[in-house]
C-alpha cells in the first residue's frame, strides 16, 4: 500500500520521508492556508523532496479555468497530480488535463457513482473522504470497499487515493479493503506505531533489566 502524506509541512514530510514512509504528498487550500506558504513555492519545495505524486489542487470552478490553472500547476514540476474537484466541470477538466499527459486527482468524492464517473474520466486517482462521511454518519470505510469492487468488477485502473483519514483504524481497514493509496495527516501516521500494550511491555523490559545490573556492550 502507498502512503501518501496530507500536508504542506515540509518538515513534516522530511521527517518521514527519511524513514522511507512516504510514496507521495497530498496538499489542499485548506493545507496551504495552514502552511502559511505561497502554492507554488512550497508545492515546488514539495516535489524536490519527494518522488512520488504530489497533488496541488485548483481553485477555479469553470473547466476551462480548471484546466488553465491545472497546467500553470502542473508546470511546476513532472511530479504534480493535478487536483479537481469532483463536479460535472471537474470531470471535464479531469478528462482534458489526462488526455494531454497530465496526472489527475479528483477529489472531493463521496458516493461510487461519482467515483465512476471520475474512473470513465481517466483519472489516476479517486480521492474518497471517508472522515467526512463518518462526521454526517454515513460510512465512509464502506465506500472505499464500493469503489474497490465497482473499480475491480470492470477493470479500471484508476487508484483508490483514500483521503479525510482521521484515525489509525481508519488506515489498517483500507488496507484490509485493498485501497492502493492512503493519504493522511502526519499524526495520523506517527500514532500508527503506539499501541498500549508495547508501552506496557517496554516498562516491564526496562524494569526488569535494571534488575539484572548488567549492560550491553560495556
Ligand atoms: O486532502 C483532503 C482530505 O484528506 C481532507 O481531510 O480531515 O480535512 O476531512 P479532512
């Protein structure tokens, strides 16, 4: 599975990209709000770091604004995935910036007849907010499992990107489901690694050791 990391912090994705968690960036004007950094300096700074996609989103709402604002984006660097939202405009725009070569995110998916839209559309990802959906209790982890089976019943190659993670729960059941991508905040991917019970053990460990009054090494 890739992880991909939803912020615009680049201290953050620095930190976790020397241990080798992250296989792309997701940013969005709410992220550079938060990053206090103008778009394509900090998306530029992004795309150095990183390899891998790094989806910076468009503002417009017109296609042809859309598209005008995706190729400015997708100038920045040959890694941008270039962000619409998902509205009949944004399917145009999706549809124009694949055929000419660009990569594609739409986002702002919350039903499987959109995401299959999105699909027909030729994006290369399909971003799922599935924190959102559970803020107006519906169940957004069952609509990552829709989309993975209508995507794999026909065979489309567009990834499911699941966005709006808000727990760890959250990442081990999209891996279970089979999302190819998840995207979530740094927090999100740090708490991954605690769990209660190897706190628990550790001190037990600790504790024990100082018993034996030995040391490793000397
Ligand atoms: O990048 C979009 C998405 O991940 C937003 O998450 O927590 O603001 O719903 P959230």
């Amino acid at each position: 599975m890739r992880f991909f990391v939803d912020t615009a912090d680049i201290a953050a994705i620095r930190e976790l990209h020397e241990l080798g968690m992250v296989d792309g960036v997701t940013t969005n004007p709410s992220l550079i709000l938060k990053s206090g950094r103008d778009i394509a300096e900090v998306t530029r700074e992004i795309c150095e770091l990183v390899d891998g996609p790094v989806s910076a989103e468009v503002v417009a709402e017109a296609a042809e604004d859309m598209i005008r604002e995706g190729r400015h984006l997708a100038d920045i660097a040959p890694n941008i995935a270039v962000k619409v939202p998902l509205t009949w405009d944004g399917l145009k725009a999706c549809k124009a910036l694949t055929d000419e070569g660009h990569m594609v995110n739409v986002t702002l998916c919350f039903s499987a007849a959109q995401a299959l839209l999105a699909a027909k559309a030729g994006a290369t990802f399909i971003s799922p907010f599935i924190g959102r959906l559970d803020d107006v209790n519906l169940d957004g982890l069952q609509l990552i499992a829709d989309i993975r089976q209508i995507y794999d019943n026909y065979g489309y190659e567009t990834n499911v990107l699941a966005a709006s993670i808000r727990s760890v729960n959250h990442v081990s059941e999209c891996a279970k489901i089979g999302a190819d991508v998840i995207t979530a905040p740094p927090a999100v991917i740090h708490a991954m690694a605690s769990h209660p019970l190897t706190d628990k053990g550790l001190a037990q460990f600790t504790a024990d050791w100082a018993r034996t009054g030995q040391k490793i090494g000397g």
